[in-house]
C-alpha cells in the first residue's frame, strides 16, 4: 500500500473514531437532558468534517500521479521550447530562407505557451498524452526544417498540433451530466 493511500486510511479511521466516540456520548445522556444538546452538535460537527473528508479522497489519492504527470508536462514542454528556439537560430546560421520562420515562429509561440499550462487532477492523463504527443510533432517539425524529410509533412504536423492542443484544452464546456448538477 502506497503512503498516500496509508496516511488516507488512517486520517478516515481517526474521524470514525471521533464520531463514534461522540456517538457513544450522545447515547448517554436523555433526549430531555441539556447536555444532549451539546453532545449532538459536536457529533455533528465531527460527522460534517467526516463528510467532508470523504469528498477528497479521490483527489488526494491522485496527487502523486498528478504530481508525475505535472514534472513530465512541464519539462516536456520546456524542453520543446528550446528545441523550437534552436531550430529558429539554425534559420539564419544556416542561412536557410526566412519563410521557415512562419513555420517555425507560432511552432515556438505554442511550446512557450504550453509551459505555463497547469495539471489538476482531473485532466492530469490527458495533458501527459498531450506532453508525449508533443515530442512527435516537434521532432517532425525538426525534420522538415532541416530538409531531412519532404515539406509535405507539414500537413502531419499541423495534425499532431491540433490533437496536442485537444488533448492540453481546457474543457469548460458542460456536458449533458455536468448540466443536470
């Protein structure tokens, strides 16, 4: 068992505890008795932070992996940043044509931008694939800059560009589920 999921397990075991031990003193005193009242605001007090807890529990079992998938994302996307700021420098030492730089210019401009991009919980997996994708599109815009492989490419690379910026999107639209909350 991981130590997430330990310190989790004994976090929840705590406030069953509590609520069972203020349970426990709401059942000795009377309904009528003054101190039941007080007895079972705090049992509900405890019962609430309970609830409470239990609502995170997906999301702190998640850290890590998310917390992974934040250190891939971004240094992925740095490290393309880079490559695409050496490809834009290889234009003019290797005396190549301008045009390359409106290839190559929002190619640059995309990576910059993907480096700021946050990885929350729900979407970790999906920027991860989108970090990975990012090397493929990368290395095939090195490839046609540098002539190795034919400028026809491109059309692959604006394709890989679109399935990399679907999977980093923010997806703020509400689905059918998401509406009915």
């Amino acid at each position: 068992m991981g130590n997430t999921e330990q310190q989790v397990e004994e976090q929840l075991a705590q406030l069953q505890q509590k609520v069972g031990a203020r349970r426990a003193e709401v059942l000795k005193h009377d309904i009528d008795d003054d101190q039941f009242a007080v007895e079972y605001a705090r049992l509900v007090n405890v019962t609430s932070k309970l609830v409470e807890f239990e609502k995170t529990i997906p999301e702190r079992l998640a850290e890590p992996e998310r917390k992974r998938s934040e250190r891939i994302v971004t240094w992925s996307w740095r490290g393309e940043a880079a490559v695409g700021a050496a490809l834009i420098a290889l234009v003019f030492i290797l005396d190549h044509s301008l045009w390359w730089l409106v290839l190559l210019v929002p190619h640059f401009a995309g990576t910059v931008a993907g480096c700021f991009q946050k990885v929350d919980v729900e979407q970790h997996r999906d920027r991860r694939f989108g970090a990975v994708g990012l090397h493929v599109v990368a290395l095939l815009m090195a490839l046609i800059s540098l002539s190795v492989i034919s400028r026809w490419f491109i059309i692959a690379a604006a394709i890989g560009w679109m399935l990399v910026g679907g999977s980093t999107a923010d997806s703020t639209d509400t689905g059918p589920k998401e509406a009915r909350r």
